[in-house]
C-alpha cells in the first residue's frame, strides 16, 4: 500500500489531501496552526515503511514542510507555482484550499507534477544571505536617495556626481548646516545615522559572504574560469544555478535567472523585447555588475561588450554578457554537479550579530 497526497501551504493553515492507492480511501482535513510542532504531530501517523509521497507548492513556508516530512521518511516533491497554475486549463474554477491540494495531489499520482530543484540545507543558507545582503542594499539606497531628495526639495547646492555615499562627509555637513531647514537637517542627519547602521551590518555580511565563497568548490571554479565574476556572484551562482541535472542546457539556465527576452504578454499590453524578470533577483543584480567589468579594454570579452555597446548602448551590452556568464557558469556547474557545494579546507564563518 502506498499514500499519495498533495498539500497546500498558508500562513494559518495547512490543507492536505490525501489518498491509499490499493483501498482508495480519502483523507481531507487542516493542520492549524501552520506550525514545525503541529507538522510533526500529524506527519506521525504515517507508517512510513509504505511509500508515502506528498506534493506542495514551492511557495513561501515550503522549506520547513520539505524538512519535517524528510526527518520521518515522507517523499516531499516540490511544484512550481506557475506551471502547477497553468495546469488546471482554462476553464475558470472556483479556486479554493481543498481544490488545490486536491490537484496537487492528482498531478502527482498521474507523474504530471512540474517539480522543482530542492537545494540542500546549506544551499538555502547561501541563499538566505545573498538575500539579507540584497535587502540591506537596496535599503542603503533609499535612504541615500531621501537625502538627495531632500536637499533638492529645499534648493541647496548640488551633492555632485559622488552623491552621499560616495561623496565628502565634510562637504555634506557643511550643506546641511548652513542650507537646510530644521526640520530638513532633522531628516537628513536621521538617514544618515541609519545609514551608517546599515554600512556595519553590509560589512559584516560582505566578509561572511566572501570568506564562505573561497571555501565552496564550485565558487573558486567559477572565479577562476569567468572574467568579471567575484566570490559574491559566484556564490550566489553555485546558490542557484548550482546541482546534478539542474539544467539540460544553458539556454533554460538563462531563463530561470530571468534574463531571457519576452516574446508576448499575456495581457497584448507590454511591448515584446523586454526582459521577463523571473526568478533571483539577487542573482540577476549581482550578474549585471559582473558584466560590467567588460567594458574596460584590457577585458578578454571587451571585444563583444564594446560591438554591442556600439550597435545599442552600454546597458544592453551589460545584460548580453550577464548572458554570456550564466551559460558559461551552467556547463562548469553541470560538469561538478553536486560536487561544486563541496567545502574546500576549514571554514569557520564569523558570527552575524544583529545589533
């Protein structure tokens, strides 16, 4: 006897749907909350010496299911969303828990189920910090840009080409002092102080990033084969693109970071041409600046960069060669498999304190 069942993910609740294939007997119900010690009480009544298989989606909370089913010997097959989506037909259907896990669960008894890559625990540690590192970026610059905005907004003079963080902390003391507002100094001075907050948490983390990426093999191979690619990309390319039989070529490496070009839009309202944006964000950032060393001329692939850059401008020359790096990482990866999160010596990494 074996079970086959699919299982739908919420922040309240988890809905499953379940089947015994030889008795045909149907299993529906809710684990509330949608908890780690919830899970494990229910998983509990599974004898796992049958065959018991569990489909989900690989939505947010997936990574603690796949984890509790795996401590008690459950199969997890992971779906993509989008695909799992397109599945149902275009006949509208009344959409609802019970009817998702219920598909779920039919996909994968009849192996129609689009399964996703399940990356090892360690891998989805890269992941988590990539992504902290992205989002301390991304609000460093906001709250570069609230200052630009201000100081604009009350006329002072101009930051210059250097702007805040790259500019004279003296120049821009002098500017808030003499030229601003109270109110304005009070803004200025308040991002600039979280700024800097934020400036010791993107150290720490670069240097945790970095020292991890030296010690992962398929990190340094990529390093060492690709012009432009530093520990954090490669990383970060190891993270996502890395793992046996993640891709049969390099063109769907291409389309998983999200690079590859739209033909249409669904809604026939977004002009073809654009990029389709899909997947790692952080991945896409980090491949953009590593193609952009490119553009100097001592660069082995200046060549390229620069007929391109001729032709359109710097910018879709950029994302050509963030092309050209993927599918070169792809085949160098597809040759370790899972030998490329192979740690290479000791590697201690320091502690992240959150302050």
């Amino acid at each position: 006897m074996s079970i086959v069942g699919g299982l739908d993910i919420h922040r309240n609740q988890l809905t499953f749907d379940y089947v015994e294939t030889e008795t045909g007997k149907q299993e529906r119900g809710r684990i509330a909350p949608a908890d780690r010690e919830r899970l494990a009480g229910w998983l509990t009544r599974f004898d796992t010496s049958v065959a018991v298989a569990f489909a989900l989606e690989g939505c947010t909370g997936w990574r603690y299911v796949v984890d509790e089913m795996r401590k008690v010997g459950v199969q997890a097959h992971l779906a993509e969303p989008a695909d799992t989506a397109a599945l149902r037909g275009p006949k509208r259907r009344a959409k609802t828990d019970k009817a998702d896990a219920k598909h779920l669960r039919e996909l994968l008894d009849a192996g129609r189920l689009p399964e996703c890559y399940i990356p090892p625990e360690q891998v989805l540690e890269w992941r988590a910090v990539l992504e902290l590192y992205s989002d301390l970026r991304v609000e460093h610059t906001g709250w570069a840009q609230r200052v630009h905005a201000t100081c604009f907004h009350q006329g002072t003079t101009s930051l210059g080409v250097a702007g805040v963080v790259r500019g004279s902390r003296a120049r821009l003391d002098h500017i808030v002092e003499e030229q601003l507002s109270p109110m304005g100094r009070l803004q200025v001075n308040t991002a600039l102080s979280v700024m800097e907050v934020l400036d010791e948490h993107l150290d720490r983390l670069r240097r945790r990033i970095v020292a991890t990426a030296r010690h992962v093999a398929g990190a340094r191979a990529l390093t060492e084969a690709i012009y432009g690619v530093g520990p954090m990309t490669s990383l970060a390319l190891v993270a996502w693109l890395g793992g046996a039989n993640r891709f049969s070529s390099s063109r769907k490496a291409v389309r998983f970071v999200g690079l590859d070009i739209t033909v249409r839009s669904s809604d026939s309202k977004r002009s073809p041409g654009r990029l389709s944006r899909q997947g790692p964000q952080v991945l896409r950032w980090l491949l953009f600046e590593a193609a952009k060393p490119s553009a100097r001329d001592r660069a082995p692939t200046h060549a390229y960069y620069d007929s391109v850059r001729q032709r359109y401008d710097g910018n879709r020359a950029a994302l050509s060669q963030a092309r050209r790096i993927v599918r070169q990482a792809a085949h160098i990866l597809t040759g370790l498999g899972d030998g490329a999160f192979t740690i290479i010596g000791t590697h201690q990494p320091s502690t992240v304190v959150a302050r």
